[in-house]
C-alpha cells in the first residue's frame, strides 16, 4: 500500500513529512467520487481508498483533515453501497437485508470513531462533555469546524437510525443533536443545505427525541431552496421520515416522483449522490406497499 512505499523514505522526520503531505492531498481530494457517474466503478475504488487513509493513520494519527475524510468516507460508502443495497433486497430477501443494516451500523460506527478522534484533536478532552452536556461542549466550535460537526453528526446518527433497539446507542442521540444545530448555527448554507437536509431526518423523529414534523417540513423547504431543486436527497428525506409516519401515501409517491425526476447532470458535483438517491427512491416506490397499512 501507499504508506509501505513511503516507508522507503530515509529519516523518521522526513518520513513523516511525506506521510502528512500525502495526507494533505488525499483529505483535500474535493469531488472526485461524488462527481462521477458510474456508482459500481466507486463502490468498488473506495474501499482500497478507505484502508490506505487507514494506513497513513498509523503514521499520522493526530492529522485532523484526515480523520474527518476517513470518517466521511465510511459514512457516504455505509449509506451509498451497504444500506442502500439493504432496502433494494429488503422485498426479496429479508435476512439478507437485515444483514447489510448491521454491517451499515458497523461502518457508521468505524466512521464516527475518526470524527470523534478529530473533535478531540480540535478540542481536547471534548469526549466525555460532549456525552454529558453536548450544547456547551460544543460552543467554542467555530464555522471552520461545521464539516468535522456534520461527518460527526451524520455517521453517529445514521448508526442510531439503524440501531434503534440498542437502548445504549440511542442515548447517545442528544449529542448528534447538538453536533446538527451548533454546525446549522455557524453556517446553515454549508454545502449546498446539507444541513437542513440531515434534519429533515432528525426532525422527523418521534417529539420525545426532539422531533417536530413542522420543523422537517421548514428544513425541506430551505433544503431545496438552497439546492435549487437539484438534489434528490430532501425529497427522500421528507418521504421517509414524515410522509410514511402520517401514512400519506399520495404525499410519499408525489415526494418520489420528484426526487426522481431531478437531472443528475445539472449538478455535477453532487452527481454520484443523486444517483445512489435515485436507485434508493426507486426501489421504495417499487415496495410501497411494506410500509403502508391500506
């Protein structure tokens, strides 16, 4: 791997300054996989891109911007090609489905762990605070800090939506909470209304976890406004979370069409994600019937 070849370079010094300027490009590689088109090419070229950041760890394990590529990187590969795959085979095969849910959980985790570690590089000893009294142990981030608070916020939390049964997990939804609204406080345009996007989902949960459907609903319309309609991902979010809880079924199958009618092409950069999103709206509308009563 990457990090063998660089063990070649003579001096612990000079080795670690080839380490860490490799670690520089990797964690700023931007859109590289986002922007493509071809989701079986990423789903097979992200894992070896996951273990060779893995490898530089060893070498560099304080590398901040690093860690919180790696911890996005498990993130988006868990939901593109592991917790998507589940909802594809869930009508045909639902042991299998429930198979690739608890693998989801697991990369959710692997991937929060690095942003934990990150958050504790920025902010030393925030990890026991951040569990007892998340709000202020987040208030000395800054809006330089809003992508480490959302990778943070997105794995963790997309490992409780998963994990609901598992009463440890679940009490630490406070704390994804708070990673959410302090990053929406410092800049809630960050990339394109991600943001308001993830609380769409957070939004949607039931009130005595914070959930308002009214709430979700504002996120949405902020989400796409921000989006100019070009991300399919608000009107899955909005589907699942607050359409299937009211059992509206005429407002989930108009959120679908919707979500599938967006042109991957017209935003390039988001491209891949669109993609996975639309195979994901697809394959709910094809098993509606699951998750509605009549």
């Amino acid at each position: 791997m990457l990090a063998a070849a660089l063990s070649l370079v003579p001096g612990c010094s000079l080795k670690t300054m080839a380490v860490k300027t490799v670690a520089n490009t990797l964690a700023e590689s931007g859109d590289v996989f986002s922007s493509d088109d071809d989701p079986d090419l990423v789903r097979q070229a992200v894992p070896f891109a996951l273990k060779t950041y893995e490898s530089l760890l060893q070498s560099v394990p304080r590398h901040e911007a690093l860690l919180v590529a790696t911890c996005s990187g498990f993130t988006q590969y868990a939901y593109a090609f592991v917790q998507a795959d589940a909802d594809l085979v869930e009508g045909e095969n639902y042991q299998e489905a429930r198979r690739l849910r608890a693998r989801a959980v697991k990369l959710y985790l692997r991937g929060r762990d690095y942003c934990l570690r990150a958050l504790e590089v920025r902010f030393p000893g925030i990890g026991p605070r951040l569990l007892r009294e998340p709000a202020s142990a987040l208030a000395r981030a800054q809006k330089k800090d809003v992508p480490l608070l959302y990778w943070a916020g997105a794995s963790w939390g997309s490992a409780i939506s998963l994990g609901l049964a598992d009463p440890e997990l679940v009490a630490d939804f406070p704390a994804v909470r708070a990673l959410m609204e302090r990053a929406l406080a410092l800049d809630e345009t960050w990339s394109k209304g991600a943001l308001h996007e993830a609380m769409i989902a957070l939004d949607s949960l039931p009130e005595e976890l914070g959930g308002s459907q009214e709430h979700a609903r504002q996120h949405f319309d902020r989400a796409i406004a921000l989006q100019g309609g070009l991300s399919a991902g608000p009107y899955v979010a909005l589907a699942l979370g607050v359409s299937v809880a009211n059992q509206d079924r005429e407002e989930f199958e108009g959120l679908l069409r919707k979500a599938l009618a967006v042109d991957p092409e017209k935003d390039r950069s988001n491209r891949l994600v669109n993609i996975v999103v639309q195979r994901r709206a697809a394959a709910l509308v094809e098993h509606a019937d699951r998750l509605f009563s009549k």
